[in-house]
C-alpha cells in the first residue's frame, strides 16, 4: 500500500506550470498547485521511507548488511524530499529576478529528477539484489527491478550531464520500466507478500507443511 501511496504522491507533486517558460508570472496566479505539490512530496517521505523500514525485518534475515544499505539509501532520499518540500514554496516569493527563478527550478529538478532518483535507485539495487538471492519474491520480478532502477539511473545521469531535460519522451520513457514494475511489486505483495517458507529458511527456521506468506 506504501508503493501505491507513494506513486499517487508522486503524480500529485508534479506542478506543471515550473515548465512553462514564464512560469515566473504565473506562479501567483497557480499558487495552489505549488501547495498541492509540496504537500503531495511530503507525503511522499513517510511512504517511501515506511516502505523500507516495514520490509527490513524480513530482509535483514537474508543479509544485514545490504537491507541497511538499502534503508540508508531511502534516508537519503527522504532528506532529498525534504529539500525538494523546502523548494517549492520559495518561488512563492514575491518579487524574484528571473535568474533566481530558474536557479530555483534548475535546484529543484537536480534534487527531484538526479540525486533523489540516484539515492533511490542506488537503494533498489541492493533491495532487488536480496530479493533475487533470497526469493522472497519471483527471481523475474527482482530482476525487473534491477533493470528499472538502472534504467532510472542512466536517464538521471543524463539530466545530470545535459543531454536530456526533465520533459522530453527520453527521461519520461526511461522511467515507463521502473514506474511499471512499482505498480507490478506493490500488486504482488498486497496478493502474494513473501515466500514465509523462504523467509523463515533465511532465519534458520524450518516451517514444515506451511505455505503461507509473508505479507510486506
């Protein structure tokens, strides 16, 4: 339910008059929807962090010391949230020069589009590298996740390095695959959950006739 959370907060973060040329005298006219925003990435830090910390019990059985890297790289995102939430209401200020406003919007893109999707993505490898050792989930599915967050992070690079910006079919295309799998993980652990056997083997457990699951 978190993932879930998280994606509908992440589509309702998006203000799309930052992309508009003149967004500068726009803003006042469109001040709810940088509200709405920051509201919307705010939310967006207790689902994504609260997502982390209710799988690592399960996951610290197969390795600690990835599922804490994995933790650590959804508090740095989070923290990343956090700035981008600070962001938006700056350009609420009256009176700007139009070179502090696309400062400001240059900032928040770096935040929003390369060093929290890097955090997070850095994050799902080792998440989906667990999962693929353990199978706690279908190794397909893992590996799906591997290749989204990759995908995820090559077209962040390439924000980084200005060869693509935010909103072109490039950026927004390369994140279609991890965006996808989100839907697909969150559908599974909602039916599914963990392999509770596998689970349990992980622990050094034996759980002999039980076929149930371990819901995340």
């Amino acid at each position: 339910m978190l993932i879930i959370v998280g994606m509908i907060a992440g589509l309702l973060s998006v203000v799309p008059v930052l992309e508009d040329p003149r967004h500068l005298d726009l803003i006042a006219a469109h001040e709810g929807q940088i509200l709405t925003g920051a509201a919307a990435q705010f939310v967006m830090i207790p689902a994504y962090l609260g997502f982390a910390l209710c799988l690592y019990p399960a996951l610290r059985r197969a390795n600690e010391a990835l599922s804490l890297g994995f933790v650590g790289f959804r508090l740095i995102a989070a923290t990343f949230h956090f700035v981008g939430v600070i962001l938006l209401p700056l350009f609420l200020v009256p009176g700007q020069e139009p070179a502090v406003g696309e400062l400001l919007r240059t900032a928040r893109d770096l935040v929003n589009h390369v060093a929290l999707i890097i955090a997070l993505s850095l994050g799902d490898l080792l998440l989906f590298a667990v999962l693929y050792r353990s199978r706690y989930i279908p190794r397909w599915l893992s590996v799906w996740g591997l290749l989204g967050a990759a995908f995820a992070m090559s077209a962040s690079f390439l924000v980084l390095f200005g060869l693509t910006e935010v909103v072109t079919p490039l950026y927004l295309g390369m994140n279609v695959p991890p965006a996808l799998h989100g839907l697909v993980l969150a559908v599974w652990l909602l039916v599914k959950g963990f392999d509770e056997r596998r689970v349990a083997g992980a622990a050094g457990l034996t759980a002999p006739g039980h076929a149930g699951h371990y819901a995340a």
